[in-house]
C-alpha cells in the first residue's frame, strides 16, 4: 500500500502515512476475527466457521463498494463471491496435491 502511494507521486507524505498506517491497521483487525472460531472451535468447525465469515464479508464489503460506486451491487458481489470460492477451491486442491506428493 505504502509503495503503491508513493509511486503516484502526487500525495502528501503524512497522507500516504496515514493511509498506510489505516490500511494495516484495517488489515490486522480484520484478520483478528479468524482467530476466534479457532480459539473457540475444534479446528474443523473453526474452518468452516472461517470460511463463512470470510464470505461474507467479502459479500457486504462488495455491497458496500457497489453502493458507493452506484453499480448493482448483485453483480459485484456474485463476481468477488465467486472468485473467492474459486480461490478457496484452488487451494484446497492444490494443498492436496502437495500433500499426496510429499507423503
């Protein structure tokens, strides 16, 4: 985020702070929430859990976007919903398959 504002070159240096500094904290307090269900939960319940939470945030912070953007929020949503779970699909395959061929 840091790097990004600056190469724009057309900010103030305490405003491309601020912005890096709202990001991360954004960032960190966000992924705190995953945490919980894995304090609280056997571990594959803290993923489904996580895995559901995930979605919706990414679900009401697409609505959210398409609101201020002043698009229908249905089409932005389905889109970054879908890529999510295609993301998470991906991954959990390809973490299979590093597990079959390292064991």
């Amino acid at each position: 985020m840091h790097i990004a504002e600056e190469s724009k070159n057309n900010g103030v240096v305490s405003e491309i702070w601020e912005s890096t500094i709202t990001t991360f904290v954004a960032k960190f307090l966000i992924a705190l929430t995953f945490v919980v269900p894995v304090l609280m939960l056997p571990l594959e319940e803290a993923m489904t859990v996580s895995v559901g939470w995930g979605l919706t945030l990414l679900a009401v912070l697409s609505y959210l976007l398409a609101r201020a953007q002043q698009i229908q929020a249905w089409k932005v949503i389905v889109e970054h919903v879908v890529i999510g779970v295609s993301v998470i699909a991906i991954t959990h395959y390809v973490g299979d398959w590093i597990h079959a061929t390292v064991s």
